[in-house]
C-alpha cells in the first residue's frame, strides 16, 4: 500500500482553515435564540430548563435549539439519576414535552 505524504500537509492546511468557519457559525446560535426570544417565538432556556429537571431528574448534558419541520424544538440531553442518558424534546413556543427516548 503506497501512501502519499506529500498530501497531508494540503490537508492539514484545508481542515485548519475551513474550522474556524464552523466554530464562527454555531457562536451566532446564540444571536438567532436571542432574536426568537425577543420575538415572543420560544420561552426562555431558563424556564424550559427547570420544567425538564423537574420531570427527567438528573445532569444537563448537551442543550440544542433546532428547526424541525414547522416547529423550534430545544433537544436537551440528560443524564438521569438512574444513569440512563434520555433526549428529551421540548416544543421551544410552549413548553410541552414532545418526546422523551433513551439516547444512543
């Protein structure tokens, strides 16, 4: 099997500059939340947070707002006190839990 070194450094180079692209698009999450927020479209991660770990007790572990289908939906991922992670998805405008599943 012939490897060709000389490709490394080139994409080395490629990944290192593509990188700081993704990092700089998921730091403006913050901004589109904000925004929703402001607009009345979702409840505050706060609230949102406190309704979870009072029905799925346990770690926060990993927290997205995400865009599905016709709905803005907080995925939450929680480490319960029996020590099963869940994702939990929450409707982001009300509040109501949509759906709860062991993770993977």
């Amino acid at each position: 099997m012939n490897i060709n070194f000389s490709v490394i450094p080139a994409l080395l180079i490629i990944f290192l500059l593509l990188n700081p692209l993704h990092a700089a698009q998921a730091d403006d999450d913050h901004i589109e939340a904000r925004h929703l927020l402001d607009a009345g479209k979702i409840l505050a991660l706060e609230s949102i947070l406190k309704n979870v770990r009072d029905r799925f007790p346990g770690k926060i572990l990993e927290v997205k707002l995400e865009r599905e289908e016709h709905e803005i939906v907080y995925e939450i991922e929680v480490l319960g006190d029996d020590n099963v992670v869940r994702e939990v998805n929450i409707d982001a405008r009300t509040g109501k839990v949509l759906s709860s599943k062991e993770d993977d």
